[in-house]
C-alpha cells in the first residue's frame, strides 16, 4: 500500500501554517528573559544581609566580650570563625554543588545562611557563639561566587566587573546603612537582636532570588572533578594569595577600629555608627571606581589599588588622636575594599573551565585576610605597641599582597589585563 500526499490548502482568510503549525509570517513573541537589574537587586540583598553581619559582628565586640564573660581578644575569635567557616565552606560547596542550577544553589545557601545567624542570636555561650558563627559563614564564599557568575552573564564580558561590582554593592551599602544599624540596635537593645536581623534579611533574600534569578542550569560535563582543576593553576593561586594578604591589612584596622575610637580617639559609642558608616561609603565608592578600571585595566587596576590601601594605612596611628583626623583615614582605607570586584574578575580569567570553584574560591581567600589581619593586629597588642600600631601591621600585609601581584604579573599569561573575546 502507498501513502498519497495530499496537496495542503489553506482556508481562506488564513495565513498558511508552518510545520510546527504556526502562521507562516506570523511574529513569534520570544519567551521573556530575566530583568537584570531585579536579578542584581535580588543578589545584592544577599551581599547586604552579608555585608550587615560580617563586619557588624566586628563592630559589636565591645558588646558581646562582656556579656560572655570573655576579654576583647578573645571575642575575636568569634570574627575568625566565621572567617573560618567560609574559608571551609567556599570550596567545598562549590565543588559539591556543580551539578546543582545556580538559582537552586544561592536559595539554599541563603537558607542556610539564615539559620546561622538566627542561632547566633540564640547562642547561650562563648563556645555555641563559636559554633553558629562557623555555620553562619559556610554559604558566604560560594553565594557570592555564584552569585557573581549569575552576574556576569547577564552583560557583555566588557561590562562583567561593573555587573559583579552591584552585587558587592549590596555589601559595601551594609557597610553604610547596615552595620551602623546593626551596631546601634546592639548599643540600644542588645547584640542578639542584631543577628536576628541578620537572619530576617537572608530569609527575604531567598525569596527574591527564588522570584527573579534564572534557573542556570549548570554547563554540559559540570562535575566536582572539572572544578577541582582550578586548583592545578598557578595563577589562581597568585591572585587568591594576593587577596589574602593584600586585603588582611583592611581588617586589621576595621576589627579594633571601635576600640581604638573609645580608648585612644576617646571618642563617646553613639561617634562608632558615623565613623562605621564613613568606611563603608570609603568600600562602595571603591567598589564602583575600581570595577569601572578593572573593566579597562584589570591587573593595573589591581596593582595601584594595593599601593592606594598601603598609603592610607601609613596615615592611620597619626590619625587616631581625633575624629576629625580619623573619619577621612576611615574612609579612604575603605576605599582599598574595591579590590575584591578586580581579583572576583581576574579569577574569572585564569579559572577556564572550574569557574564556580574560582569564583568561590575568592572569598576564601578574603577571609584568610579576615582571620590573618584580626589575628596579626592582636599579636601586636599583645606585645604592647598599642591600638593605632594595628595600621603598621596594615600596612604590611597591603605590600605582601602587592609583592605577590607583581610575582603574578611576572609570571604571565596577563590574559586579564584587558577584556579578552570569549565569555566568563
């Protein structure tokens, strides 16, 4: 038996069908596309709720030293493990998570995210405030890795370090609106209270994110293996060794910045929010001038941001005596916080195919430098050179992080010194 094919006619008054039975001309409406501008908004919340407990737990050590019952030194082993935990959590999230879509992943770790820092707020002891801050920085590194890829592939690649600098936004603007809140509602009502902020800000973040991101389902041949190679780079290394000492001499000074101002500025606890609050304008205007360099000079945009960090660290013991002489140090220190978008983009170079570990990776090493900085500062204080000495030792871990950007200069490739073609 043969098959006899019909001619096909067209009913009068209608367009002829197509295949797929569409009208043959007819506009196709394409399926819409994430807004990029909700989906940075939605992962700059998660930088702000970020941003808010991170540096508002430094601020609030005066708080909670006493009422745990612990000296301030010891209080600051509350920062480090926290540091500790995204140093742990960063790499290996993201190299268990490989398989995972990137909307699915930041929703869990802000999930997560909430839950540490709402036991924070809970914690009953010294040694369980340990433990939920360790917790609470497990999803740090990895949301803001992912986060950041999320970022740069809405935009073309010359404009990926000002798409990653909005996500850091919501950081630095912590620093301005959020950590002054935060140190304020521990001053009025108690240092718990400013975790359970914290944790109400993750959980809203969630729920935005879930709403606006894309799915970004993860690349064909994804596995904890390929992520691993990231790893086998030199110049991942260089650029997260430079992060991490580079960056520590920020901390340094930021984690005794509240002592300092009540025991050598002599300065009253409601002077901590404004000067907090000039740091953290100091991180969003570098934030947004070095993204704009990086996206035209990537690794000399990273060099000169290193010396501009040494150079405002030299002016810190001098400016201690006064506030008027101690907010703009404050602020142009802060302005060195830029470094984090330039290293975020120049990862994105080096790693090839292991991006999100890279990526991740990143902050990691910022909190080696949140650990290392803290941890330098009080060895100093312990041998008796004084608070404002923490911005000598500032000043050299910002020309240790400059020594090792040049070994990684001199080591090329320089792919990242100017938008290469291909894609993150």
């Amino acid at each position: 038996m043969s098959l006899v094919e019909f001619p096909r006619v067209d009913l009068p008054g209608t367009a002829p069908l197509d295949a797929g039975g569409a009208a043959e001309g007819a506009p196709v409406t394409p399926a819409p596309g994430p807004n990029p501008t909700l989906v940075l908004v939605a992962l700059a919340t998660g930088g702000f709720a970020i941003g808010t407990t991170e540096f508002a737990a430094m601020s609030l050590l005066p708080a909670f030293a006493p009422d745990l019952g612990i000296d301030a030194a010891t209080a600051g082993h509350v920062i480090s493990a926290y540091a500790l935990g995204v140093v742990v959590g960063a790499p290996v999230i993201a190299v268990l998570a490989a398989r995972i879509a990137r909307r699915t992943l930041l929703v869990t770790l802000m999930v997560l995210f909430a839950l540490g820092n709402g036991l924070s707020a809970l914690a009953p002891s010294y040694p369980w405030l340990l433990a939920f801050r360790f917790l609470a920085g497990l999803p740090h590194g990895a949301y803001f890795g992912v986060a950041a890829l999320v970022a740069a592939s809405l935009v073309p690649r010359e404009r990926r370090s000002q798409a990653v600098s909005r996500v850091i936004a919501g950081l630095t603007v912590a620093t301005v609106v959020g950590v002054p809140l935060a140190n304020g509602i521990g001053q009025l009502v108690g240092w718990r209270w400013s975790f359970g902020l914290v944790a109400l800000l993750a959980s809203g973040t969630a729920i935005l994110v879930r709403i606006q991101a894309p799915l970004g389902e993860p690349a064909r041949g994804a596995s904890a293996l390929r992520e691993l190679g990231a790893l086998r780079r030199g110049q991942v290394w260089l650029t997260l060794a430079t992060g991490a000492i580079g960056f520590g001499g920020l901390f340094s000074v930021y984690t005794y910045l509240a002592s300092t101002m009540l025991e050598v500025t002599h300065a009253s606890p409601g002077a901590i929010p404004p000067v907090l609050a000039l740091f953290g304008l100091g991180l969003t205007v570098g934030n947004l001038v070095c993204a704009w360099a990086a996206d035209r000079a990537l690794m000399p945009a990273a060099g000169a941001t290193l010396v501009w960090s040494a150079c405002a660290l030299a002016l810190y013991p001098f400016a201690t005596g006064s506030l008027w002489t101690l907010g703009p140090v404050v602020f142009l220190i802060g302005c060195g916080g830029g470094l984090a978008t330039i290293l975020q983009t120049r990862l994105m170079d080096v790693a090839e195919d292991a991006q999100t570990l890279a990526a991740a990776l990143n902050h990691s090493a910022f909190n080696v430098a949140n650990a290392l900085g803290p941890w330098l500062a009080g060895l100093a204080l312990t041998a008796g050179f004084g608070l404002p000495a923490t911005g000598w030792v500032g000043v050299a871990l910002a020309l240790g992080g400059l020594a090792t950007w040049a070994a990684s200069v001199l080591a090329g490739p320089r792919g990242g010194d100017r938008a290469a073609p291909a894609g993150p």
